[in-house]
C-alpha cells in the first residue's frame, strides 16, 4: 500500500482533497495521517508492506490481510509486495 493509499484505521477516511489547509499543514507539521503511515512504514520507502503490515496487525488471519491489501492497495501494479 503506498503513503496515497493507505488508510491507517481502515475505517476511516484519509482528509479530504478540498484545496483548504489544516491548521498542521499550515504549520509545517505533519498530518495524524502522515504521521501514523511513517511509524508503519518502517523502511521508509512510502509502502507498507505486507510484512509491515502484519506486525501493527498480528491477530489478522492470512485471509484477512489478503483482503485488507486487496481493499486499500491501489497501487499493487507498480509495486510488489513481500510475503
């Protein structure tokens, strides 16, 4: 899942593209969102993996993360994913 696609509590929904700032955006500091999708992203290269993402998530079944990457990962066709 890139840094674009990636909803950190999978239930709601990233900030809204409206044009208008967040008061963070206007201070220069990072989004909740932002921050969240780093602390995951423990390599840095902007995509959680499914290795990355197991580790926030251990108690999901196999299946289940397979559905959680086939729901929010909107770039599977630019990046491959480890196991």
């Amino acid at each position: 899942m890139s840094h674009n696609s990636f909803d950190p509590g999978l239930h709601c929904q990233l900030p809204k593209q409206d044009g208008k700032m967040s008061f963070e955006e206007f201070c220069g500091h990072k989004s909740r969102y932002e921050l969240a999708f780093e602390a995951i992203d423990k390599n840095g290269d902007g995509f959680v993996s499914k290795s990355e993402f197991k580790k926030i998530c251990p108690n999901l079944t196999p299946e289940q993360t397979e559905a959680a990457f086939a729901k929010f990962d909107l770039v599977s066709s630019l990046r491959r994913f480890d196991a």
